[in-house]
C-alpha cells in the first residue's frame, strides 16, 4: 500500500461508529507497520484532514467541512439540483423526502436531501451516505442511462454479469424515462426517480421522491413520475448551460 491508496485506507477508517482512532489501532486494522501509519497521520494533520482528540487519539479534521463548503458552492449538479428540488418536495403535496443522487464508484451517494414538514419517517439515503448500486429506483434509474461499457464494468464487477433479469429491467427503466420501486431499500417506503444526464459534463445522477408506498396508488405514481421527468429536465437544462455540447462551442465562436 502505497502513495494515496494508504492515505484513503487510514481516511476510510473513520465511520459512524468509529468517529476517533489511535495509530496502534489504525495499524492494526490496516496490516500495515505502526511507523508507516504514523507518517501518514503526520502528514494528514499537516493538511487538516485530521486533527488530535484525546487518549492518544484522531478524528475527522476541519479541512473536510472547508471542502464541503466549496463542493456546496462549485458542484454544478448540486447547484442546478438545488434550485429545483425544494419545489419538487412542496408540489409532490404529499409526505416525502427529494433526494439528488449521483454515481459514486461502484456505489450511487445521495449528495442533496429535503423533507416536507409532514414527512415523519427518513429514508435510509442521506446526503453523504453511500448506498447499494443495485438496489432501488435512485440507483437503477442511473444504472439504465449508463454508457454500456460502462454498465458492463459496474454489472461485471458487482458478479451481474449473467443477470438478464437486471438487465432486461434497466432496459425497461430507460425505455420509460423513469423507475418506481417499493420496499427495496426501506420497508413501507416506495422510490420513484428520474434521470438526470449531461454527457458535455460526464454527469448520470438522478431525482427521487420517497414517500409512504401505502397510498402510492397508480394515479399518483404516474403524477409524481411527471413530476419528477419534467424537474429532471429542468436540472439537465441548467447543466447544459454551464457545459454546453463542443459543436455549439465552435459555431458560437464561428459567428
């Protein structure tokens, strides 16, 4: 283990249950030497990414909330997401959580939420929390715009290579411009989500509604899919915007 790859080794320690490591402990958990571990948290303290508790101990430092800021002001999907996503919570009239969700490795990370005042339940996505690839109408939506070799990698790397159901599934997703699931991720919650895509920026996200699958009936799927179509085409519009498609670079400047 070498270069970046320990440094993410020792960052990725750091959890919700495990919020403060000692470097006796971090080696150990990594298998790596104990002097090894110490350079690299010398370094990380240097930079910020972490800082010194008590008992011999480090957590999370401050430069991930700096980080966190410029992300929440540069980030052109969560920007042009924001603009849209609380309007979509208010004319969904109905108890539910938005969430804007991106690709993130072999993973789909929620990197916007928002809650209507009646909501009284959470979904298991949160912004910041990685989720499964495979699961769910917030990551196959994504999945189902994907480049197909890019699909076959993540397919093939997640040992669904040979799953023809998954992929007659994602097929029917991209047909339908939509996905709507019920119970995959959380029991008693149903997803329905929309792609968002901007091939200029190399961006597929998507945006989703969780609401309560009890009164999910087929009248309000097919309003709230809508809904979340024409929102999506909003956001993609803005994205557009701020990347536009190289040909409309070189007829703006050939004018």
């Amino acid at each position: 283990m070498a270069g970046l790859e320990r440094y993410m080794a020792v960052l990725r320690l750091f959890g919700e249950r495990e919020g403060s490591w000692t470097v006796q402990a971090m080696a150990d958990a990594l298998a790596i030497p104990q002097s090894t571990v110490y350079r690299t948290v010398r370094d990380l303290l240097e930079s910020g990414l972490l800082e010194t508790g008590v008992d011999a101990a480090y957590r999370l430092g401050p430069a991930f909330i700096e980080f966190d800021r410029l992300t929440r002001l540069t980030d052109p999907l969560l920007r042009a997401g924001m603009l849209v996503l609380g309007d979509v919570v208010e004319q969904a009239r109905r108890p539910c959580v938005g969430l804007l969700s991106r690709l993130y490795d072999d993973r789909v990370m929620c990197i916007a939420d928002r809650a209507s005042p009646d909501a009284r339940f959470r979904p298991s996505y949160e912004r910041g929390r990685p989720m499964p690839l495979m699961q769910g109408a917030t990551s196959k939506v994504i999945l189902a715009r994907l480049p197909p070799r890019r699909l076959a990698k993540l397919l093939a790397h997640a040992g669904k290579s040979a799953d023809e159901a998954l992929k007659t599934e994602l097929a029917a997703i991209r047909r339908q411009g939509f996905c709507v699931g019920r119970g995959e991720i959380d029991a008693g919650l149903a997803g329905l989500a929309a792609p968002v895509v901007c091939e200029a920026a190399g961006l597929v996200a998507s945006l989703s509604l969780v609401v309560e699958a009890d009164w999910l009936d087929a009248d309000e799927e097919r309003r709230l899919a809508l809904l979340l179509v024409s929102a999506a085409a909003m956001i993609e519009a803005m994205l557009r915007a701020s990347f536009p498609e190289p040909e409309r670079v070189a007829a703006s400047l050939a004018t």
